[in-house]
C-alpha cells in the first residue's frame, strides 16, 4: 500500500514566540545544520540592522519578544524555523507523497521553497528584504491593523465604508469563519473601532508594525519585485496555494508566481478561502475515488496557530501540529 499523502501548512508572521524551534535545533541535526546556514546567511545581510550582531538563531531562542516582534526579524525567523522542523520531522512523514503546500502570508515562502521553487538560501534573503521593506513602510505610512470578531465578508466591507474617510482602510485577512482583519491609516483604525458595533462585530486593534497586505504597503511591493526578479524560480514540484487567489499557483509560470507574491503585499490574505477550497477539492477526489484524497494535514513550527484556524474553517480536519519533537502518531482527516 502506498504511503498516505500529506499536506503541509507554514506560519506566518504572528506565530513567533521566543525559544521557537530550539527544540529542533536540540533535538536534530538536520535541524541545526538549517538554523546554522541561517545563521551564516543572515550574518552577511544583516549589517544596517540594529541587533549588536547577534545570531537570528540567538533572537530566535532567546528573544526578548519585542526583538523577535519586528517585522524584519519574525519573518526570517519563522522561513528559517519552518523548514528546520521540516527537515526534521520523522521519515515516516517525510516519505510521504506531498499533496500540496499552503503558507500564511509569510509561510508562503516557506511553502514554495518547500515546493522547489528556489533554495533555501535565496528564500532566507528575500524574506529578509520583504520584512525589511514592509517594516520601511510600516513606519513611513503610520498604519495599523485591527481584528473583526464575528464579522463576515460584507460586514467588513461596511466597517471599512463607514470608517475610513479621507484615510485607507480595507480588509487584509480573512484568517477564519468570523475572523478578519482590517489594515489601513491609523485615524480610520480608531475609527473602525468606534462603528464596529453599529455593524454587529467586535473590534479590537492589534499591536503590530504597520498596515500590512494594504495599499500603503505599494512602495514595499515595488521593491521587493525588484528583489524577485533576480532570483531563479524552478517548477513546483507540488501545488502550493496562493493567498491571493486562493487557489494553487501556475506550477510551470514563474513570472506569474513572481507577480502574485508582490501583489500579496498590497492584497488580502484569503487564507480561509484557501483551506475550504484545498478541503473541497479533497473531498471531492475522495468521492471520485482518488486515494489521493486520504491526506494528512502537519503544521510546521512554530505554534499551533494553523491549527486554530483550521478548526474553525473546517472542524472534520485535523492538523497535526510540531512545534516541537513528539511521539504523536499522524492521523488521516
């Protein structure tokens, strides 16, 4: 009998927690030798930041959290975290056949490399200039983000009509059933606060960097597109999922690929229309026939934040988390 297909789901920017991956850094050598490449890597980038030289695996394990918050710190982070848990997970996993790939905002980097789109190394440094260009952004636009409980796609559409004025504001992640988040100006922030209960919803501001996956990240987007035309995009050799579209990318079209990875910095992040779209076209192999269907869903470190998520997109699949090494058996949704 064949080996169980799996899916494989990569954090994004939020999911950072200091200690991340150190217990796959202990515990593993492929682990390590990952972080350790890391390491070299982010050496040599990383001389206009302002962190005293220390290692991106020393503010990985050791923090403090508000180090580890900043946006050109998680990010590499969390790509470098994401693929030495990879490289560390048992066999009986990573012999598996790979269904497909989805990442959250950030973890789609992740994913694609995963996927063979380009090497570890020119991920780690695009990933480095995209959190470096999103946090210039973040501090010369003064934006902000704020959550929406219980809201849906067109009560977030009214928020943003009723609050945003002469400012920005537009929904920038549809992370879950009743879960989306606003990103605009600061003054239409505080304003959608204010109305949100008018709609029906609750609100609350969230303590992050800037407005991301909105217009006031274009100059970010401009320049991170010059970043990606210089690296080498191969053929997927598995579907990855695009926040953007919310269905796979065009394997064999990398210009394409290029294309939407800039747009997801200006777009939202339609990470629950991914997931439910993922799930139907599973289930519907499944009743065709295709074995292909049986598949297992694993949540790369760090956290279980996809796992959340997953729960309230689609309560009948279940996502085995590793933010660290477990003896947990895989299961099939």
């Amino acid at each position: 009998m064949s080996a169980t297909p799996i899916v494989l789901l990569c954090p994004g920017q939020g999911a950072q927690a200091v200690s991340m991956a150190k217990a796959w850094h202990d515990a593993s050598p492929k682990a390590k030798a990952i972080l350790d490449e890391a390491d070299r890597i982010f050496a040599s980038e990383s001389g206009s930041l302002d962190i005293d030289g220390r290692a991106l695996s020393d503010i990985a394990f050791n923090g403090p959290q508000a180090t580890l918050n900043r946006t050109d710190l998680s990010q590499p982070a969390l790509y470098a975290a994401g693929i030495a848990c990879y490289h560390a997970l048992p066999d009986e996993i990573r012999s598996c056949p790979l269904r497909a790939v989805a990442g959250l905002s950030l973890g789609e980097y992740t994913a694609l490399h995963l996927a063979g789109a380009f090497s570890f190394e020119d991920g780690l440094r695009l990933v480095m200039r995209r959190g470096q260009l999103m946090q210039q952004a973040a501090e010369a636009s003064m934006g902000g983000m704020v959550a929406l409980i219980g809201a849906d796609e067109a009560q977030a559409n009214e928020v943003c009509a009723r609050a945003a004025g002469d400012g920005i504001l537009v929904p920038a992640n549809f992370n879950a059933p009743g879960q989306i988040v606003l990103s605009g100006s600061i003054d239409a922030c505080d304003r959608a606060v204010a109305v949100a209960g008018d709609v029906g919803v609750r609100a609350t501001k969230l303590q992050v960097a800037g407005a991301f996956h909105s217009p006031l990240m274009a100059p970010a987007a401009e320049k991170l597109g010059e970043a990606l035309a210089k690296v080498a995009f191969a053929p997927l050799r598995a579907e990855v999922w695009s926040n953007v579209t919310a269905r796979p990318h065009d394997a064999a079209n990398p210009q394409l690929l290029r294309s939407l990875l800039v747009d997801q910095l200006v777009s939202p992040v339609r990470w629950a229309q991914s997931c439910a779209n993922l799930l139907e076209v599973l289930n519907t192999e499944r009743k065709v026939g295709d074995m292909r269907a049986a598949t297992v869903f694993h949540e790369l470190a760090p956290g279980t934040v996809l796992k959340g998520l997953m729960r309230r997109i689609d309560k009948s699949c279940e996502v085995i988390p590793h933010d660290a090494p477990t003896s947990q058996p895989t299961t099939a949704i």
